[in-house]
C-alpha cells in the first residue's frame, strides 16, 4: 500500500517540482566538479586532453541531472508499506539524509506517533525527508537506534494505528 506524501499547501507542491530539479542539478554539479577536482589532482589532464575533459564534464552533469530529475518527477512519490519493511520513496536528497529511497525494516522501529508540533522550531530542523513537506503534521518514526524519521503523508493517524498493528503482529 502507497500512502502519498502531504506538503504545506498545494504552492508547495508545486514548488517542489521546481525548486527540487535546480537543486539536483546544483549537487550533480559539485559532485561532478569535485571528482573532476580529484580526476585533474592524479594528472589526468595528461592524458585526455583539456577539451575533451570539458566537454566531458558537461555531458555527465546534463545526463545524470535529466536522468535524476526525471525520476523525481515521474516515479511515484511516498511511503510505500510491504509485508516486512516500509519505503520512502522520495528521489531527492534533503540536509539529514542522502538517500533516494530509506529502506526500514518493521524489527528495526521503536514506535510511530504522529507529530503535530512544528519541527521548524524544534531541534529536529531539517529532518523532514519531504521537501517543501507539512512540518506541522507529519509523523515521528523512530528507530530502535535512536534515529528518527519523519515524513509528512496524507491521514497520518490511520498510518499509526495500522503500521503500529503491523509492528506488533
């Protein structure tokens, strides 16, 4: 089952599937430009020439950038519960976590709330795996390791009580 993940409002979502795209093209930019760094540091410049080099670094950050945001706007975007493990499903990176899809296996969770406190101001800032998410309402995985997860998804209360049913079998 697919719960689909809930923004602030609808100019959020929208937002999102622009400011997202720029955003990936910026880090595929620095990934390529510092692997480019570390590629001229080992001398392989002497070997391809500078050119070559450049236009090779513009091919590989249009491909992957096209590759990466095509995939955040047309795959399907949310939580995603299977007999043993929940998906997040969300095709981006945000500043606590650089996954594409966070993998979490039911053993591995303490419990699941729903949270109605903002977590703007709280000292989870930044921990929404949303982008451009509802970080008023969103709920609280935490981790038999102590991490905590949060993610904003349409009738969240419903997602506890039969996540927390799941759990517990």
């Amino acid at each position: 089952m697919r719960y689909r993940f809930k923004y602030y409002n609808t100019t959020f979502k929208v937002l999102s599937y622009i400011l997202i795209p720029v955003i990936n093209v910026i880090i595929v930019s620095l990934i390529v430009g510092a692997l480019t760094k570390i590629l001229l540091f080992f001398g392989i410049d002497n070997i391809i020439h500078n050119h070559t080099m450049d236009s090779l670094y513009q091919d590989v950050i249009i491909y992957v950038s096209l590759a990466w945001n095509l995939v955040y706007i047309f795959f399907p975007k949310g939580v995603i519960v299977k007999e043993n493990s929940l998906i997040i499903a969300r095709y981006c990176i945000t500043l606590r976590n650089f996954k594409f899809r966070i993998r979490v296996r039911f053993e591995d969770i303490e419990s699941v709330n729903v949270n109605y406190n903002n977590l703007n101001l709280s000292k989870y800032y930044g921990a929404e795996l949303v982008p451009l998410g509802d970080s008023n309402y969103n709920v609280e995985l935490t981790l038999k390791n102590g991490k905590k997860l949060f993610f904003s998804i349409w009738d969240a209360e419903a997602f506890c009580q039969k996540f927390a049913e799941q759990i517990h079998k």
